[in-house]
C-alpha cells in the first residue's frame, strides 16, 4: 500500500521538506544568523555558511543542537547564551519569513496524504521544529493529522533530538504502535539516521537535492529512496 510494507499501519512525517517547503525558509535564516555571528567573530577569517554546512550539521535537528553541532565543525566552542542567542535570532527570521512568505504544501505530499487518509493509514507528523503547529495550519495540513510531535514536546520531556531517535519513538507511541509497524518519512540524513536506530517498520527518505544526497541517505539506513512523494502514489 503506497510503497509501504502491509505491516505498516502508521505514518509518521517530518514536516519541513518533507510536507512544507519551508526548509527553504529555514535554509535561509540559519544562513543570515551564522553569516553575522561568524563576521562579527572573525571579520578577516569570515568564511560564510553554505548549503552543505546546512545540510551536514543543521538540517533536522533541534534548534541548538544544530548550533552547536555546526559551531563545533568551524572549532567554536560557544556558551550557552551565544547558542540561545543564535538559535533566537535563527527563529525570529523564520517566523518573519513564514508570515510574509507563507508556506506552500509540495503538491506530491498532499497527494500522498489525500491517498494515505484514503487507504485508511494513519498519520502523524514528528518534527524537531517549534513552530511546528504554525506551519502546518499555514500549510492547511492540520486536517491530515492525528498526532503532532515537535520542539517542544521535545524540549518538555527531555528528550535526545535528532539523530537519535527518541521523537519517532515517542510519535510511534502516542498512535499506540510498535515501530515496527510505523514508517518514518524524512528528508533530512540526521532523521533518516533516527529512523534507522528506532528500528522502524520502513524508512522513506526524499531527496530533495536531485539525487546528491541519495546515497548518503541509503548509508544512513534509508528502505527507499525517492525525489517525490508522488511517486509512491498509485497511477
């Protein structure tokens, strides 16, 4: 059914990228941030944060849990008002962008949604974004979803963010499933990973990026590998 295996019954989705374009937006305001705190840290070693930065060490994760992880690959080591700080920063052009921008569903995961609700699989979103409740009534998603998981049941329980797998386990429990009978899908390599190490039922990762991260998302632990939900909507 729709590319998953018959013991699947729950689908659990991330969100940006995978739902939303919105990883552009987010894309672009980690951008902005790092860019000004690395050039008011360095003006003469300025050395800008790039797509692949973004892909590597962001992409995925919880809000400082990317800062971090991305200030340790340039070998900053920051207090935790510089991470807040950032983090802070980061979100508040997000959410600027999002009013003034929107969000715009990818029409294949709408498609697959339409089918998934249709086929009577059951369907929750897990995203380690705290704005998670915004986009998706932003997005007019909210009607697909059973179940939401994001940054701050994240942050309120204590819980490890991607790439360990503890949202997609917690998602999996509320809808009153083993893993093994839920499907994660994701486009980022830190939640394909968290996939992975949850010993979920099946692991759908999108690859966004035409086709440079597929391999880097096979290693990862990904069951199937596609560029759009779409195609795993029947003709």
């Amino acid at each position: 059914m729709l590319g998953l295996p018959e013991t699947v019954t729950v689908a659990l989705f991330d969100l940006d990228g995978v739902l939303t374009s919105t990883a552009v937006l987010h894309r672009s305001a980690w951008k902005r941030a790092f860019d000004a705190y690395l050039r008011e840290r360095d003006p003469d070693g300025f050395a800008e944060f790039t797509a692949q930065d973004y892909l590597d060490y962001v992409d995925g994760r919880p809000r400082t849990d990317g800062v971090r992880t991305f200030l340790a690959s340039r070998g900053i080591t920051a207090d935790e008002a510089t991470v807040e700080e950032i983090g802070t920063g980061k979100n508040e052009m997000f959410v600027a962008a999002l009013a003034s921008e929107g969000v715009t569903p990818y029409p294949g995961s709408v498609r697959y949604l339409e089918a998934a609700r249709e086929a009577g699989l059951r369907i929750a979103v897990v995203t380690s974004s705290k704005n998670g409740e915004a986009v998706l009534e932003a997005a007019d998603l909210t009607k697909y979803v059973e179940i939401r998981v994001d940054g701050l049941d994240v942050a309120a329980r204590g819980l490890n963010g991607k790439p360990a797998p503890d949202s997609f386990l917690l998602g999996a429990e509320l809808m009153g499933v083993p893993p093994a009978h839920a499907a994660v899908f994701e486009d980022a390599i830190s939640g394909v990973t968290a996939a992975a190490a949850g010993d979920f039922g099946y692991v759908v990762a999108i690859d966004r990026h035409d086709g440079e991260q597929t391999d880097a998302m096979r290693a990862a632990g990904a069951s199937i590998v596609v560029a759009d939900l779409d195609e795993l909507v029947p003709a």
